[in-house]
C-alpha cells in the first residue's frame, strides 16, 4: 500500500468512496469531496474555469487549512506535467 492511501484510509477515504469519484457529481458523496473534486477537475481540466462562485463553493465546505493544502496538492501535480 502507499502511503498516500493509507492516509486516504485513515482519513475515511474508502474504496466504496473512490468508485464514485468518475462521477461524483451523481453520487452521494459528502458535499466536502464534491466541492475539492471540482476544484481538482477546473485546475487540472482549465485552470481559468476556477470561478469565484467555484471559490465561494470550495470555501463554504471546507476549512482554510484544507482548502490551502488542497491547491497546494493540485499545484504540485499539475506542475508535474509540465514537464
């Protein structure tokens, strides 16, 4: 196992879970993961579709540690495939 999906577990990220992220937006996901799977899908998608309504969205579900930490992580992923 790697480390990042033994943090996901500890964190209550299950299997069942990651079945419905392909198509989340349908599924009853917590409205938490639903608001960071957008974020995910416009910055790594089309990072100028990041809307303040997007913003508004993300921010009203989670923290701003996790909203930081997020970008963060997409930052550092999406920055990866430039090159």
């Amino acid at each position: 196992m790697f480390m990042r999906q033994a943090v996901a577990r500890q964190s209550g990220f299950t299997e069942d879970m990651a079945a419905k992220v392909p198509n989340y937006e349908n599924e009853d996901l917590p409205a938490s993961i639903k608001a960071a799977l957008r974020l995910a899908d416009a910055w790594l998608g089309a990072p100028s579709t990041v809307s303040r309504a997007l913003i508004d969205d993300v921010r009203a579900h989670l923290t701003q540690a996790e909203v930081v930490d997020l970008i963060m992580e997409l930052w550092k992923n999406s920055r990866n495939k430039m090159y």
